[in-house]
C-alpha cells in the first residue's frame, strides 16, 4: 500500500440486495465490507447469493494497484454494471470471486 492508503475488509452482515428492472438479482446478509481510502464502503457479495445466470461476462477490465485486475459482467441495459476480482493481490484475497454492483441497496432490517 501507498502511504496513507488503507483497505480493510471485514465480514458484515447489512442485508444487501440488488434489483434491475423489477427482478432481484442479488440479495445477501453476509457481504464482505471493503474499506478503501477516497472510496466509499463497497459491499462485496459472495457468488452463492447473486443470480450469475442473469450476468453476461464482458471484455472489460481494469486494474488497480492495490487489488489488481477486476473483469466485469453486464445485465440488459446495463452495461458493467457488476466487478469481481478472480486473482486479488495478497492482501485483499479475501474478495476472491465474491460480486460487487455499482448499484447496490443496503436494507434495514
């Protein structure tokens, strides 16, 4: 990490769910919080409680320095919409394979 740079990642257990167009395509109560200086909390989910049939893979990824290179799926109309990191570095593998949505609803129960 940079200098003042921090990630933390830390089992939460927000009911998170995401809806497109009136159909649920992810709902979890055991998300991974990640935490990362400029960012705001991004709530990673865990494949077993996203709808991955709905995903279509995209060619699209980028690359940060501090979790490495994300690949990206897409929904109808939604270009991208979803990021997961396949090979993270070492000091977040923690989020390996889990499911993050730019547009994520955090429920309170």
């Amino acid at each position: 990490m940079s200098q003042g740079h921090r990630i933390t990642i830390e089992q939460g257990t927000d009911h998170v769910r995401v809806v497109r167009d009136g159909q649920v395509v992810a709902e979890s109560r055991r998300p991974l919080l990640l935490r990362e200086t400029g960012y705001p909390v991004r709530h990673y989910l865990p494949p077993e409680d996203v709808r991955t049939d709905l995903l279509t893979p995209s060619a699209t990824t980028t690359y940060c320095p501090f979790k490495g290179t994300a690949s990206y799926w897409s929904l109808p109309g939604a270009d991208d919409l979803v990021w997961a990191y396949p090979e993270p570095k070492p000091g977040v593998a923690g989020i390996k394979d889990h499911f993050c949505f730019f547009e994520a609803e955090v429920l309170e129960d």
